[in-house]
C-alpha cells in the first residue's frame, strides 16, 4: 500500500516518479484495455482472503493521512495565536505536538506498509502457484506454440510488477484522493479565496506528467528494446551450446564487434532517456516553485490588508508542499489503474487457457494385472489450425507384447507415441488401456502404469542419483542399484567423482549421448510401468556404447507391453507385431519375416537401410 500523506518541499523526485510509474503502466495496456468489470470481480476474488488486512491496512492508511493533514494547523495556531499572545506553555504544547504527530504517522505508516508488504506478496505468491498449476496442466501444444521467454515474464516480472500495482496504482490513488479533498476542504473552512488560488495551482503540478510521460515512455520503449537485444545476444554467446560453436568456429571478434555495436546503442538510448528526465525535472521544479510563490504574494496581500493572520498563510504553503506528489499521481491515475487491471487482465488471460487435455471428470480405475493392452480404434488426429497427421488408425498393444513402429520420417510415428502417453488427445476415435479409455482414467493413475523413454533424453542440473530417481522418489537403495546395473551404469558411477552425488550438468552435459540414454533407461526401470513407451535414439554410437545400450533394452522391454518407435534391427527382429506407418495411416503389419515376404514398403525400407553386408552388422542404422 502507498502512504503519501507525507509532502516534500521540493516536487522534483516526486514528480518524477509519477512520471515513472505513468510509463510503467502505459507498457501494460500495449495489448489493449482490459475489461474493467470482469478484471474487478476476479481481483476481488484474489483480495478476498485477505480483505480483514485490506481493510486494516486501509485503516492505517486514513490514520496517516488525518495525522499529516493536522500538523499545518499545528504551525497557524503557533504563528497566529501562540506568539502574539506571547504564551509559551501553548508553544511548547503545540511544539511537541509537531514532534508527536510525525512520529505517530511515521509509525502508522510502519505498520499499513508492512500490512500492504504482507498482502501484496501473499497474493502474488498465490496468483504465482495458480499460475504454475494451470500451465503444468495445459497441453504439449501450449509449450509448442508458446516461446518460453513468455511464459517465465509471466513469473517473473508480470507478477513482481502486482506489488507496484496494488501499492501505487490502487490504493495510492486512493490515498492521493482523500489527501487532496481532506486537504482542501480544510483549506477552504479557513480560507476560501486563498484555497480557490491553491486549487487553481494544484493542475500546474500535473502538467509536467502529462507532458512528460508520453515521452519518456517512449525513451524508455526505445532503451528496453536496446536493452533485449543486448540480453538476447548475451543469452546466445554466453552460454555453453553458445561457447562451444563461437569457440569453434573460431568467431569471437566477429561476435565481440556485434556486442560492442548493441552496447554502443544501448549507450545512446540511456544517455537520451537521462536527458529527457533531467529536463523533466528542471521543469518539475521550477513549477514547484512558482506555485508556492503565488500563494506568497497573493497572502502577503492579504496579510498586509490584514484579511488574513500570517500563520495561515504559511499553514496554506505547507498544505500546498503536501498536495504536489498527490496532484502529480492523479495526473495519471487513469492510465494507472487500467495499466494495473491490464497486468492483472494479463495473468488472467494465462489462467483462462483451456487445458486440451482434460483431466477426467469420472475417472474409473484400472486392474491390478494387464490383460487387454491397449488399444487405438479408429484415431484421427490434427495438430491446431493444420490437417490431419492420423488417417483411421486402429490396433491393439498386446500385454507383455513389443509394438514396433516402423516408417519413413514425418510418417506419423512420433504423434502415435505422444496419444499413446496422453499427451494430446485424438480428434475423433479413441484410445483404451484395458479397455478403459484414456480420458476417462485420472492421470495420476494413467502416469503410474506407463514408462517413456524419448530420443531427447532431459536431465536436470542436479545429482545423477536425483536424475534416476526423478520418477520413482521412494525407491530403495536396493531398486536403485538393481536399475543401475540393469541399465548398465555401474561404470559410470564408479567413474563419476563423487559417484551418484556427482552433479551432472546443464541438461546432463558431463554426460556422453549414449550414457543419458542409459540413465534414461534406469529411469523408466525405476519407474516400473507394465507399459512402455520408447523412441529408440538414431544417433550413432561407439560398438560398445551400443552393446550396453541394447543389454539395458532388453532388460527395460522384458514382461512389459511395449510399443517403440524402432531403429534397431534387433528391436524390429523381436517385435510381435510391426506396423509400418506412411502419411498417417498403417500401410502394413505382421512380424518381420512376414513383412519381407510382402513387396511393399517395408521391404523397401529394411533393403534401403540394412540389406547389405555392412549394415547387417550395425545396430545404429535407422528403419
């Protein structure tokens, strides 16, 4: 919350921050004014839990402002009856009544910011948790569409930005409101002609934020954009995939002239950015200082006439120094308020994305033992706003069985696996695991039956033991070594320098390609799915490597229903069934001898890849 009850003699750094805060929330509104109503209601809802704080904290807040608004009264009683009067107990009386009420509205203040401090940040945290909920539980088309720059602004600086907004734009606009009309109300009870002249200057405060606030805004668009390319080429060059091919390619002036040519321009854009304040801020405080001037001169007239005692004349200076950072805020609240119903209004419009793949409203249960497999029947399926990748596809996963999925790239294959884990949804059609339907099986359960091993193996930059042990937390160290071996890590391990404890890097770079494919196997073993879902890798691999990567396969496939996507020979050679995907739809299906009898796309596909005396002997060649 803003507690601005407290003026400055010198408008300047006031003014300026209005200026600031007009330019922040001008950024929020470059996607066009929210709906005011419909925003209100759901920050009320956001509020709602905390609306006993709010409404202490408010509290608190007219507190500060009726202790602020006494003490220029405290001064005219001094001036004007006090000293001539010569009575020194009602000057040291009001005396510490200067020094007390500061103090008291020091101390209310304390307490209402530690309030709004408390609120603002609850409220944040909560948006930021509801934030993070709905967008784990929105589709893989989401994160596909969606840069991932975007979506950490949303975290980051969307909701960083909610405490300026719920301090400053709402509840200082308020403060700055009743402050004003408390202000001149008294003003006017004491002196009306003198607070007519002390309203008609109140606008010339505001003219500096409205004058200034487009163009600085506009400064600062042209510094922030300065800025992101600056960032974005730091992003690029120095980080370690960004390293390795500057480093190889031998490109590092080249690479330095580009920084030092985005660094010049931010240079330039700052410099003229500061400029443009500085000129603010001349401005700023030459009207500060013609206001009080008038007031002056107008009150010396009346003083010398004697219309009016000389204190209140001073008490109307000292109101007219509170009144300038209130006049100034106001001079933007409209775009204020809507600039922070617009960042809300940008949260909102996160958290109203439908998810496209539904949690399951009724969700049934699954058997203890798999007996069905699963099944697709009659799937269609389309990426947003382009055709049909599926074309009428149906067959069933046996129990115990391996699938293999066989095909040229852009077949389809891919896609198969993604509706097999539930990671999309198929347009028409549907698929079953014992018999029950994917959407109708709540996905927690659904996660616990299925295993996936993907070509693009993710590690977290944390311990090898924390990677294997990612999908299975309560695993035993027994379990844990058991997979280990079974996915033929334990030489790795022993190699490591702090073995299972040994951080493994961004993305596991310390790790060679066929060594995370490997911990990805003991991984799914960790897992212990009855069903398996695998992308075997195409990248080439070491004789050795690959021997180790086959043994821990053939460990993962054993007792479970598997369907793969098959570039081995020896995976295609053991399938129980092989389909062979072209364009979409199923072309073939049978086992691999029956395949090789048919002349059709798998023959030409297995004689393309393995029918020659060396590709006999490879298991790294691609079907």
């Amino acid at each position: 919350m803003y507690h601005g009850t407290m003026g400055s003699g010198r408008g300047g750094g006031m003014g300026m921050g209005a200026i600031k805060r007009q330019r922040q929330t001008l950024s929020y509104l470059q996607e066009g004014k929210p709906d005011v109503r419909r925003t209100l209601r759901r920050l009320w809802k956001v509020i709602t839990p905390y609306r006993w704080q709010f409404i202490g904290g408010t509290l608190l807040l007219l507190g500060g402002i009726v202790l602020g608004l006494l003490q220029p009264l405290l001064i005219r009683q001094i001036i004007d009856t006090a000293i001539p009067t010569r009575n020194m107990s009602m000057v040291v009386l009001l005396g510490a009544g200067m020094i007390v009420l500061p103090i008291l509205s020091a101390l209310l203040g304390l307490a209402q910011n530690y309030i709004s401090v408390l609120v603002a940040q609850s409220m944040i945290a909560d948006l930021r948790e509801q934030l993070y909920q709905h967008i784990q539980s929105l589709g893989i088309d989401f994160f596909t569409w969606t840069r991932g720059g975007e979506i950490q602004s949303r975290f980051l600086n969307d909701a960083a930005a909610l405490q300026g907004v719920l301090t400053q734009s709402f509840l200082g606009t308020l403060s700055n409101l009743i402050t004003i009309l408390g202000a001149l109300i008294i003003m006017a009870t004491i002196n009306w002609p003198l607070a007519l002249v002390a309203a008609l200057v109140l606008p010339t405060f505001a003219f500096p934020v409205l004058h200034f606030g487009k163009r600085t805004y506009e400064a600062t668009e042209l510094t922030q954009k300065a800025l992101g390319r600056l960032s974005t080429l730091l992003e690029e060059t120095l980080n370690l995939s960004g390293v390795l091919v500057i480093k190889t390619f031998g490109t590092e002036r080249h690479e330095l002239k580009r920084f030092r040519v985005e660094n010049q321009e931010v240079r330039q854009t700052q410099v003229a950015q500061a400029l443009l304040g500085q000129w603010a801020g001349v401005v700023l405080q030459g009207l500060a200082a013609i206001g009080p001037a008038l007031l002056y001169a107008y009150g010396a007239y009346l003083v010398i006439h004697n219309a009016i005692p000389l204190g209140t004349v001073v008490a109307f200076a000292a109101y007219l120094a509170q009144l300038y950072r209130p006049a100034s805020s106001l001079a933007g609240a409209n775009t204020s308020i809507l600039g922070g119903l617009a960042l809300f209004d940008r949260l909102f419009q996160v958290l109203d994305i439908e998810p496209t793949v539904k949690a399951a409203v009724n969700p049934q249960p699954l058997p203890a033992t798999t007996t069905q497999g699963m099944a697709f029947k009659n799937v269609k399926f389309h990426y947003t706003d382009s055709p049909d990748v599926l074309h009428d596809v149906s067959f069933v996963a046996p129990p115990g069985q391996l699938t293999a999925l066989v095909g040229p790239s852009g077949a389809g294959k891919s896609t198969l696996l993604s509706l097999a884990a539930r990671l999309y949804d198929p347009a028409e059609g549907s698929i079953s695991l014992e018999g029950i339907d994917l959407r109708d099986i709540a996905n927690d359960a659904l996660r616990q039956q299925i295993a996936v091993v993907t070509q693009e193996i993710f590690l977290f930059h944390t311990t090898l033991r924390e990677n294997l042990l990612y999908g299975a937390p309560d695993a035993t160290e027994e379990e844990l070594g058991a997979a280990i071996v079974a996915a033929q890590l334990q030489e790795l391990v022993e190699r490591l320098p702090d073995g299972l404890d040994t951080t493994v890097g961004e993305r596991g770079y310390r790790l060679s390609g066929g060594e995370k494919q490997r911990v990805a196997i003991a991984r799914a073993l960790l897992r212990k799915g009855p069903y398996l879902l695998l992308d075997e890798a195409t990248s080439s691999l070491d004789s050795q490597a690959e021997r180790l990567i086959q043994r821990a396969l053939e460990t993962l496939m054993r007792e479970r229903t598997v369907i793969a996507i098959a570039h081995r020979l020896s995976t295609i050679q053991r399938a129980d069934q092989i389909l062979v995907i072209e364009q979409g739809h199923i072309v073939e299906r049978g086992t691999h001898e029956t395949l090789l009898e048919q002349s059709g796309l798998y023959q030409q596909l297995y004689q393309a890849q393995f029918n020659t005396p060396t590709s006999e002997k490879s298991e790294s060649n691609v079907l």
